[in-house]
C-alpha cells in the first residue's frame, strides 16, 4: 500500500494518507450516501500501515461535520488505532477546529475520552 490523495467534495471529506511520513489527513465536511464506501481506503491504508509500517502514524484531523455513519466510521478507525496502541504500536490523533464550532470541539472531547493512545485537540482561529 502507498500513499493516496482523495479530493473532497461538498459532502466528502478531501483525505492525504502519507506513507512515509505515517500520516492521514483529512479535512472538510463528511456526510456521504455510503460512509463505508467513502472510507474503505481509509480502513485499508490504516491496517496496511500498521501491519508494515513499523512507525508512528498521526491521523490529523480538521473536520468540520459528520453524519451519524461518518461518526460510526470513525469510531471504526479510532477502534483500530486503539487496538494497535495496546499492541505497543505508537499512534496519534491531532484534531483541530474552528473555536466557533462548539460542536466539533465537544465530538473531538467525547471521541477522546474512549482512547487511551495520544488524542490532541486544537481549537484554531
């Protein structure tokens, strides 16, 4: 698995996944018709990535809304990343928002409070 960019749209999030440098970006709205569809190559470079890597990997974050499903499929990720952290692997989430949007800020803080990996919020301008 390599490196792979996907460009957003109104209701996708646009998404930078980085091999050598072991990060996952993605920003924007999320609220596609199939969530699971939209980030099956997110799933896949993650678990490629940890199964090969053997390097830290950041998922950095600068999301501005989910739907429900976007939520479910990050809690998918966030589950994946716990599991490799309990393996001893070394994983991150950097999650910045707009100070404006409470909303974002409070879904990051109750994302956080079910891992036990590192999980940085940064509100922003």
């Amino acid at each position: 698995m390599q490196s792979f960019e996907t460009t957003g749209t109104q209701s996708t999030p646009t998404i930078r996944a980085n091999w050598e440098e072991g990060t996952l970006f993605m920003e924007g709205d999320s609220y596609p018709e199939n969530s699971y569809e939209q980030f099956r190559p997110v799933f896949d470079w993650i678990e490629a990535f940890l199964n090969t890597a053997g390097r830290p990997l950041l998922l950095d974050l600068h999301l501005l809304y989910l739907n429900t499903s976007s939520i479910k499929a990050m809690m998918d990720i966030f589950d994946r990343l716990e599991s490799a952290h309990a393996a001893g692997q070394a994983v991150s989430v950097r999650w910045s928002y707009d100070r404006r949007n409470e909303r974002v800020g409070e879904l990051a803080e109750e994302f956080r409070e079910d891992c036990s990996f590192p999980f940085a919020i940064e509100p922003s301008a």
